[in-house]
C-alpha cells in the first residue's frame, strides 16, 4: 500500500490537470470530436469507470472492516461531507450569483463523495491514511443513495432531479467498478500487483481528459461566468477544510484524524459530478462546475498538504 500511495506522490498531477484545463480551453476540438455518430462525450462514463476501478484495486476487505475499529471518526468524516459540502455549494452558489445550470453543477460537486486523491493527500500531509481510505471507501458506497436525496433537497430548485435514474447511473458508474476491483485485489493479487504500478498514471490521464472535454464542452459559458464560478468554488473548497477541520477539532479527534476529516470534505470526486452531469442531466454547463473545482481542489490540497507536512512534527509530537 505505501509503495502505492509513494509512486502517485510523485506525479505532477496538478501540473497536468492545468496542462488539460487549458488546452480544453483554447483547443476544443481536440475534445469535442465525433466519429461516425459517436461524441468524445460519451468516453466520461467509461473513463469514470477506470478510475472507479483503480481505485477498488487498492482497497481490501479490512478497509471496510476498519469501521468498526474507528467508527466515531468515519461517522463525523462522513456526515461532514454530505452535510457541509452541499450546504457551502449552495450558499457560495447564492453568494455569487450564479446561473442555475451552473449553481447546480456547484451543488452536485459538493454532493459527491470524497475524492480518490484525499488518500494520495492525506499520505503528504502526514493525515491518517488507513482512515482516509475507509472513509472515502464508505463515502462512495454510500453515494448511489445519498447524493441523488442531497440534490433533490439542495438542487431541485435550479434544476429537476430524478432520484431513480442518478441512483442507477451512480451504481453502474462507481460503485460496480469498485466493486470489481476489490474483488479483483481479493481473488487476483499476483496480477493486481503486477499493474498497480502504473494504475496511478492511467487515472491520473482519466481526470484530465474528463476536465479538458467537459471544458471544450461549455466553452463559451465558462467563458461567461468562469470568474464567479471559480469564486464560489474556490470559497466553497477553502471552507471545506476550515469547516471539516473545525468539527473534528471540536469533538476531540487528534491531529492526524482532524487533518484526514478536513481533506476529505474539501475534495470531492469530481470524475463522478461530471459523469452525472453529462449522462443524467444532459448538461455539460452543468458539469462545469466539477471542472472548475477539481483543478482548484488539486492545487489548494497541495499546498494545505505541504504546509502540514513540514509542520507535522511539533504538532503530532505533542499529541503522541
């Protein structure tokens, strides 16, 4: 598991999120084409579904287990995140003014789960990595029911969610993959070990081609209100961390646990708002909001990251 997380560590993972971002931008044709009736588009959902998968192959059957070991700190990491993300997204999303299409894209990105970087983060920060992967883990197995009930309550105003088809699209999207993979780490280590290696790589490819086709797509509105969008999003992540920080600070969980809880309430998994977006709702405006946060998220998880990690030692000293 820690050669895992050491080689993801050290890709330059935002570097080439904002390589994608801005291509998407300034190029969109790379990332609209079509071919004989079949859109680009249409490879988010299978690209979600290899990240989805990358991620199952790095769980075991103990990270599920591990709940009953910690139960108070993934019960307050996850209530966090489907309670205070959507509340910010809707609130910033008042704040700033924006159009419905694009308020409801800040809502679904605050409505999903935590994001399969949070690990890779909280291993940088010197967090509780086994508590990271159990509650993004539970998060996510969670998601097919939670995040179509928090849309309908925060982003049925802007937008019409059907609960049903989000929860079927949720359960093909993610969790099946998941799934798969875990099994797959179960019953096929020797072969899982041998591709693991480069699991990082190919996910790390996935997001960025999700960013750079959801930022082709909508082009000419990111264009519009990209500055307010990235207002909101940027406010909504930065109160994340305060807000998940604060709360397990306040129920007396340590250093390493309030970290954990911080990081995976301000990065969300932005892979499965675009896919809901794009193949549920039908909107790629809709989807920006995801497009715009996750790059923002990259980069203000990192920095956070690297300030804890040369601030670990008199902080966690004190605590052990």
């Amino acid at each position: 598991m820690t050669r895992f997380w050491c080689s993801v560590s050290k890709i330059p993972f935002t570097f080439w999120v904002l390589v994608f971002a801005i291509c998407g931008y300034l190029f969109p044709w790379l990332f609209t084409w079509n071919w004989e009736g079949w859109e680009l588009r249409e490879a988010i959902s299978p690209l979600v579904q290899v990240i989805m998968f990358g991620m199952g192959v790095t769980l075991t059957f103990a990270d599920f287990s591990r709940v009953l070991k910690m139960p108070r700190a993934v019960l307050i990491g996850i209530v966090c995140q489907y309670s205070i993300m959507p509340f910010l997204a809707w609130w910033f999303a008042s704040m700033f003014q924006l159009e419905t299409e694009v308020a409801a894209g800040l809502i679904l990105i605050g409505s999903s789960p935590g994001g399969v970087s949070s690990n890779v983060i909280a291993y940088i920060a010197r967090a509780n990595v086994p508590l990271s992967v159990t509650m993004t883990a539970c998060s996510t197995l969670l998601s097919p029911f939670v995040t179509p009930l928090v849309m309908k309550f925060w982003a049925d105003q802007y937008v019409s969610i059907e609960f049903l088809p989000m929860m079927r699209s949720i359960f093909l999207m993610i969790l099946v993959p998941v799934l798969l993979g875990l099994l797959a780490n179960r019953y096929a280590h020797q072969i899982v070990e041998k591709i693991i290696g480069i699991l990082p790589v190919i996910a790390m490819f996935a997001i960025c081609v999700i960013i750079a086709i959801t930022i082709a797509l909508a082009k000419n509105e990111l264009a519009t209100v990209g500055l307010a969008l990235l207002g909101a999003a940027a406010c909504q992540n930065a109160s994340g961390y305060v807000l998940g920080y604060g709360v397990a600070r306040c129920l007396k969980l340590n250093q390493r646990d309030c970290r954990t809880v911080a990081l995976e309430v301000g990065i969300q998994n932005g892979g499965m708002a675009t896919g809901l977006a794009i193949h549920v709702l039908k909107s790629p405006v809709i989807a920006l909001g995801s497009a715009v946060f996750g790059p923002w998220s990259a980069i203000s998880s990192s920095v956070l990251a690297s300030y804890w990690k040369r601030s670990s030692s008199a902080e966690l000293k004190s605590e052990s």
